[in-house]
C-alpha cells in the first residue's frame, strides 16, 4: 500500500503478482480449475517480462467448459518458463495456451513462436516421455536431467505418477518455428 501511495504502480503491480503466486503457492491445494492455472500463469508471466530485455505475450484460446475442469497445480508455469527461457530468450514473443474438452479428455497445448528445438534434443525428450510409473520412482532419486528439461520433466513425471497411461505429453517443432507442448488427460480428478 506504501509503494501505492508513493506512486509507484510498476513496483506495485509486481508485488501483487509475487504475492498472489505465494498465496497459491501456501494454498496447501494441490488441485485447482484451469481457470485458477491460467491466472497463476498470467500472474507469473508479469515477473518473468519485468525480468526480461524483451516482452513476451501471453494470450490463450481456452473453451469455457475447459476452464472449469480441475487440474493438478503448476503444470503450466514450468513449460511456460521453458519457452520464455529457451523459445525466446532474447527476444520478443508469444505463449499461446489452448485447451478444449473431448469427453472423457482434456486436451491443452503451449506453444510459442521461438526459434524451435534440434532435431536431436527434441528426440531425447521424446524418448524420456517413453517411461512409466515404476521407471519414475525408480530415477526420481538420481535426477538425471541433461537433455530434458527440469521444469518439463516434473511435470512430466507429476501428471504420469497421476494419471497413468491415460496422461500423453508430446513435444513437437511448429512448421513456422517454436515449440508445441501438448497434454491429454482425463478431466476426472485422479490420484493425489
């Protein structure tokens, strides 16, 4: 409210977004609506463009019933930092998140407009995607991160020890550059 009063609503608007991500944070809710998620992310991106050379939009094309279905908390905000970070890290650019339902599904994307992924990083990360439940309690431990990213690959692992097989990441170059990340998983609320 100080910093309100003294006038300076940049700094202001940033501490709202820092403390609107540690009240969901401190929560204590490991669940959330779509809606919720994509709040925390816009909340996010605000401190990630104050941080940065360049600005990178946030838009979404999210189908109202979407919106509402209940989904793990921070699946987002992990691969949206990825490609502020490696999609356009100097540069302008723009995070689209769409989502749509197919019953029994949910289906969400992430994709930006970045320079892509090699051909050869993007295979390991689809071979790493090629793991199951008992393989990511076994390595959970080790962190053997290299080539797959940290923040992709919880959440990777977090929607797989979830859902099962019924959860399907895919990572795949844009034909006009950038990245798409691409989960399905049941709108039904599962494990915990």
């Amino acid at each position: 409210m100080q910093i309100m009063r003294d006038g300076n609503m940049e700094n202001a608007k940033l501490i709202s977004s820092l403390s609107t991500l540690l009240r969901a944070i401190y929560r204590g809710s490991e669940w959330v609506t779509l809606k919720e998620e994509i709040a925390q992310s816009e909340e996010y991106m605000k401190l990630l463009n104050i941080m940065r050379k360049h600005s990178v939009q946030f838009e979404h094309e999210l189908e109202p019933a979407a919106l509402e279905v209940e989904v793990p908390q921070f699946i987002l905000q992990p691969i949206i930092e990825n490609a502020c970070y490696h999609g356009v890290p100097d540069s302008t650019g723009t995070i689209i998140v769409s989502s749509w339902t197919a019953e029994p599904n949910i289906y969400i994307e992430i994709a930006d407009n970045g320079s892509g992924m090699e051909p050869e990083k993007l295979e390991e990360i689809k071979e790493k995607m090629l793991v199951d439940k008992k393989y990511i309690r076994e390595s959970y431990e080790q962190q053997k991160n290299s080539m797959f990213g940290i923040g992709l690959k919880n959440v990777y692992d977090r929607m797989k020890l979830t859902y099962g097989k019924a959860f399907q990441m895919n990572v795949e170059n844009n034909a006009g550059g950038g990245v798409t990340v691409s989960m399905q998983f049941p709108m039904a609320r599962k494990g915990g």
